[in-house]
C-alpha cells in the first residue's frame, strides 16, 4: 500500500467532522483514501488505500445532540403549516460524535459494523459547541411518542435527497421511544434536552448560517407531499403483495411473486427481517394525508 500523507487545508474545519471521519474511506481526485487523522492544525490526513477497495462504503454518524432549555417567550417567528406549527428560537446546544455505522448499503443494518469512537483520544476533537444558535421546533398535535419518531426518521432519510451538498448538517431530533430496538435506534441521533417535551426539533449543525432551515421551512407543505406520496405508493405495494400472496396459497406461486421480493427487502426493514412496532407508517400516512387538505398549508404566514 502506498503510505504517501496528503494534508489538505483546515480553513473549512468547523465543517469537516460532520460528514466525515477518522477509519472512514474517500475518494479524491479518483483515488481511493483512508482517513488518518482530523485536527485542527493539519485539516484532513489522508492515506493512500487503493489495495483495500472492495465496494463502495456508507456510513451513518452517531451523534448525541445536548439541549439547553428552549424557552417559549424566546421564540423570534411561528408560523402555521399544513395542521403543525413551525417556529423558529434560539438556544445553546453541543454534539457529541460517538462513533459511526460502517454499512454495504445505506438501509443495511444487519451487515453495519459499529465503530466507537468515545475512547478515541482525539475524540474532543469530534465535539461542537453553539451559543444562541436558531433552531426549528414543530409543534406535532395528536401525534404520540411513536409517530413523532416515525416523521423525524422520515425527515431525515428525506434531507439526504433533497439537499445532497447539506443533508449531514441538518439533525432532526425527537425522543425516542423506551424499548426502541437497537438497529431503529441508531438511525436517528440521540437527544438530551433540559425541558422534556414532546415536540420535533430541526437544527442546522453548522457554524455558518448555510439557509437550510429558511429552505425546510419553506418547502415543508412540499415535503409533506413526497412523503404522504411515498408513504401510499409503500402501504399499496405491501397490499397488492399480501393480496397476490393471499392467491399464491391457492394457486401456487406465480413467476412475477418469485421476480418481485418488496415486501421482503423494502427500505424499512433496514436489513431485518420485520419492521419495528414503533415505526408508525400507516398513521403518518393517514396524518399527513389530513394536513394537507389543511388550508393552513396554503395560507400559513409568519407571525
């Protein structure tokens, strides 16, 4: 292997450690990479890997995001849409990178390798600190524990189509359910927040102001429709499945049934066999499909 170091500038650090990090592979200027070392005087350090590329690799952080006390009377704007309420406050939080998820492909869990970095010496290096930082808080009425978690992992896997260049700067953040299951739990970050409560945060992990809050706020009736629509197009694939599998029983198994395997490899089993009790897709469907016959999604303004 050729050994070579390539140190790159740190002008951007306070934007390098959230999209990558030290063990993970890149590719730049065509040639394969480990990643050696992240500091701030050298930037990234980056070690010739080409004899260890086998596949392309994927990789989910594993963040804990810290939250101060996010005060009611502290909140600069509101804004009703499509049935929620947007509004938009400051407060100061930090994040704790404690590892990430080695993964074959990005809904694989069962094959991910775990990789702790909390015992890495450096690993202070992985932490960051806002002051007075604007977050988005949604306020999510008759919404339980379970479909607040089902619409923040929704979000989430969202984020990664629409903003390709930022996704990994936005966090949406929810309490997660007691007994989640591990594989569920390690695809949302972790929150710990002074006032327990029962609401949907969206943070913009960045020093910089990048805008990717003003965009979800304002694409969010749209956003709200590609999920609505996915959600259907999802539930109606499994029900023409269970129906054709309903028919098999009778008729035998068809050679389209033996070409189609949905409803056993879907994006939500996430590499398992069966998806968890706590992922609520048919009621957020149901809850998102009545929001937007909500006027408030059209009219919604700031106040």
């Amino acid at each position: 292997m050729n050994c070579a170091i390539i140190i790159k500038d740190a002008k951007f650090f306070g934007h390098i450690t959230q999209t990558i990090l030290s063990g993970q592979y890149v590719v730049y200027n065509g040639k394969y990479y480990e990643v050696h070392e992240i500091s701030p005087d050298y930037g990234i350090v980056l070690r010739r890997a080409s004899d260890l590329y086998s596949s392309r690799r994927y990789y989910r952080q594993l963040r804990t995001y810290h939250m101060g006390k996010v005060e009611q009377s502290e909140m600069v704007s509101s804004r009703n849409v499509a049935g929620m309420k947007l509004m938009t406050g400051c407060c100061d939080f930090s994040v704790d990178t404690d590892g990430y998820l080695d993964m074959q492909d990005l809904h694989d869990c069962r094959t991910a390798r775990h990789v702790d970095l909390r015992e890495d010496p450096k690993a202070g290096s992985y932490r960051r600190s806002y002051h007075n930082k604007r977050i988005l808080t949604v306020k999510l009425p008759d919404m339980d524990e379970d479909m607040r978690y089902t619409l923040g992992l929704l979000f989430s896997e969202l984020f990664r189509s629409l903003y390709p260049a930022g996704w990994a700067y936005l966090a949406v953040l929810a309490k997660k359910p007691e007994d989640l299951e591990e594989t569920y739990s390690l695809l949302t970050y972790d929150l710990e927040e002074e006032n327990s409560t029962e609401n949907l945060y969206i943070v913009e992990d960045s020093e910089l102001d990048l805008g990717l809050l003003d965009s979800v706020i304002r694409n969010m009736p749209r956003m709200m429709e590609i999920l609505e629509d996915y959600l259907s197009w999802h539930l109606e694939k499994l029900g023409e499945e269970a129906a054709e599998e309903e028919k098999e029983q009778t008729e035998g198994e068809s050679e389209e049934a033996k070409k189609d395997p949905y409803r056993k490899e879907h994006y939500f089993l996430f590499g398992g066999e069966k998806v968890s009790s706590h992922l609520k897709l048919s009621e957020v469907r149901d809850y998102l499909k009545r929001c937007g016959k909500n006027p408030d999604c059209e009219t919604g303004a700031y106040r």
